[in-house]
C-alpha cells in the first residue's frame, strides 16, 4: 500500500458481481453517457492520493480495482497516459466497467473507445456485449502518444445489452492495467450493393464514429466476420489492425472516408465479392498517401481470386493519389479481394508511428464491356446475372 499510496489517483475497490443497471440508457450516435469520465462522483474528484471508500463512477458500474486516473499523475518515474480531457479509468486484475445500453435488437453497432497500457508489456483489453466479446492486444503501440483509438462492433441480441471492458490480466501488481478513455458508439448501416460495382461499401465512407477532436483515426483490429463489422462488407484478417481515416484530419482520396493500411502483411483487408465463374472482371482503386508524412516508398500488393499485383505509389505533384486496376478472371460465386502494404512505413517526423499507403474507391465490375455502357444497362435495373451473361458471352 505503500507504493499506492504515492499515487494520486482515487481506488474504487467494488467487489459486487455484475448486473445491469437498473435503467438502461438509450444509444445514440456520439458518446455514451460519461464516456470521457469527466463527471465527477456524487463525493468529487479525489484529493488525496487513496480513497478508501467505494464511490460510484457516474453512469458506470465497477467490478474490481477500478481507478479513476487524472493526467500528470506518475507512476514510479512513469507519467501515466491519458488519452483525452483530464480523467480515465485504469481497470487493475480481472476488474471491468459496465454499462447498460438500450438498442435496436437486430442491428449492428460499433464502438469506438481509445486505450493505453502502464505497467505491462502485453497487456490487453477485453471488450464485450455478451454473449460476444473480443480481446484486443494493447502491444503493439501505433503511434508516439502512447495511446491508440480502436473500434469494436456487435450485432444486439436484445433491446437492453450491457457494454463491459475487462482486463483479462494477472499481473504482480494488481492496480497494472489499462486505461481507457473516450468511448462513443454509432449503429451502422450496411449499404446497397452499388447496380455498377459488386464491391460494398467500396468508398469506405460507413464505419465506426470518428471523434472531431482526435487526429490518430480509429484502429481496426482483426474481425472475420464481415457480417459484424466496423467497417461494413469488410475484414480485417490479420494480427494487426489498419487505421480508418476521415478527410478532417487525412488526405483521402475522395469523399470522406478511407482506410491507411499499416504493418505490411500483418495489416490485411479483404472482402468476399458476387462474382460469375469464367467471366472476366477488373478490380479498380485509389492509391494515395494520408498527408501525415509517412515515408516512402508506399505501396499496395492486391489480390483478387488467384491474381495479385503490386503497385506502387507514384507521387504527382497535381494529386495525392493514383488510379490502379487489376484484371482477373472469376473462379466461383465469390471472389476475395485483398490490400495490405508491401513495407512497413513509419512517420518521418517522429521515426516511430506506424503509417502506410491509402485505398479507397474499390470497385470490381466486368471488364467484358464499357464501364459506361454497363453502368447505363444497370440503371435501368435490369438483371444483373442477365446482363453480365449477355455482354461476356463467348
């Protein structure tokens, strides 16, 4: 307790099992209720270095050590990190936080939270809606302020589900863990398979929310199931994550949303497409740089079916990006197409953040007839099997 008590920070020992709370907030896109922790307790913000009884976190509940930390604090020699504002929560052995969500049974939710590790070399953080949950692997730290922002998405069971973040660790010190900060949550939307394009949410613009306030993007980190994704149509297959960017803070190539891959092989995105056998496709994207002065070279290796191609990144002093296609012949109904970065790229400015190439704008349609001609054809709503059987037939 010695060593505690030279923190200041304030203890939350509640050693009460989990329930809901007794009325479940609403979730609307944007933060959740005290996401940031800035709400003081009913008692305040500590003032001393330990407090010895348990005070409720608002809109939370607590199993375990839970720390409520403020920034500038140390530990030992070490500055705790605080990703936003002054406060965040430090969950210590086997402690989590909970809180009660009301929303639409059936739909897709995403979660965007930022996290930090202290003690630990392999700390994790475990987030779930049960019955599902994911544990993210807070190794691995992708930029220099020592704390990342990830997404994490759900499908609702129920109308009333419970949002927990647990750390599954054991470490010798019990109060070691992660800090956490920031959460918001957003309900998605999968959209329409475009009439000209076989690629969903090819421009990347429906994900995960974004916070105005934050330039580090959202980290995705591995998801295979493309049903239950922050980024609709779309997964990330690897043991590292990619970064989803917005046009507020990066340099994308059109509209508002793209993805920047990092990591190199260990950084992969993929999506199963409707394809016909035998027929002949062209897969199309938009290769650029973020603006966030990631080093060259960059480039992208792409895959459709059993054809890849490696392209890279030509700057042109009129544009930020480049257009890329790669032709392949359909092998079955679905066809995986793929992007990760052929080098692992760090920032220039600080050597250590990780960065990479920009893909947007990803289409796959026939290449048997014109782009235009199939796009007119489609308009009109005609049948796309009928349509792609006419114009490629042998």
């Amino acid at each position: 307790m010695a060593q505690s008590s030279r923190r200041s920070k304030w203890v939350s020992l509640l050693m009460l099992l989990f329930a809901h709370p007794a009325t479940a907030i609403p979730a609307e896109d944007g933060p959740v209720p005290n996401g940031d922790f800035e709400t003081p307790p009913a008692n305040g913000f500590p003032s001393v270095a330990v407090v010895e009884r348990a005070t409720t976190i608002p809109s939370w509940k607590s199993k375990g050590t839970v720390e409520l930390v403020e920034a500038g604090e140390k530990q030992g020699g070490m500055i705790l990190i605080i990703p936003e504002g002054r406060h965040a929560v430090r969950l210590g052995n086997d402690a989590e936080i909970s809180q009660g969500l009301s929303v639409e049974k059936g739909s897709i939710y995403s979660v965007t939270f930022s996290a930090a590790r202290t003690c630990a070399q392999l700390e994790s953080l475990n987030v779930s809606v049960p019955p599902a949950s994911q544990t993210i692997d807070l190794q691995t730290l992708y930029n220099v302020q020592g704390w990342d922002p990830y997404a994490y998405a759900f499908e609702a069971d129920e109308e009333e589900v419970s949002l927990v973040f647990r750390n599954p660790g054991m470490e010798d010190d019990p109060t070691c863990g992660p800090i956490i900060d920031d959460i918001a949550i957003k309900k998605l939307f999968t959209p329409d398979r475009p009439k000209e394009n076989a690629v969903i949410n090819g421009d990347f613009e429906e994900g995960p929310w974004l916070f105005r306030n934050t330039s580090l993007g959202v980290l995705l980190p591995t998801n295979l199931d493309e049903e239950i994704s922050s980024l609709p149509g779309w997964n990330v297959e690897s043991n590292r994550a990619i970064r989803y960017i917005d046009s507020d803070h990066y340099t994308v190539p059109q509209g508002k949303r793209a993805v920047e891959l990092l990591s190199g092989k260990e950084g992969i995105i993929s999506q199963m497409v409707e394809t016909t056998p035998n027929k002949p496709y062209t897969l199309t994207f938009s290769l650029g740089q973020a603006g966030d002065k990631c080093k060259q070279p960059l480039a992208v290796m792409a895959f459709a079916g059993d054809q890849a191609q490696n392209t890279h990144y030509t700057p042109n002093s009129n544009s930020s990006f480049q257009s890329a296609n790669l032709n392949f012949t359909a092998k079955a109904e679905r066809t995986r197409i793929a992007f990760y970065s052929v080098y692992y790229n760090t920032r220039s400015d600080d050597m250590s953040s990780l960065c990479g190439p920009v893909v947007d704008d990803v289409r796959v349609w026939l290449s048997g007839c014109s782009r235009n001609v199939f796009e007119g054809l489609m308009s009109l709503g005609l049948g796309f099997a009928f349509w792609m059987s006419v114009f490629v037939m042998v």
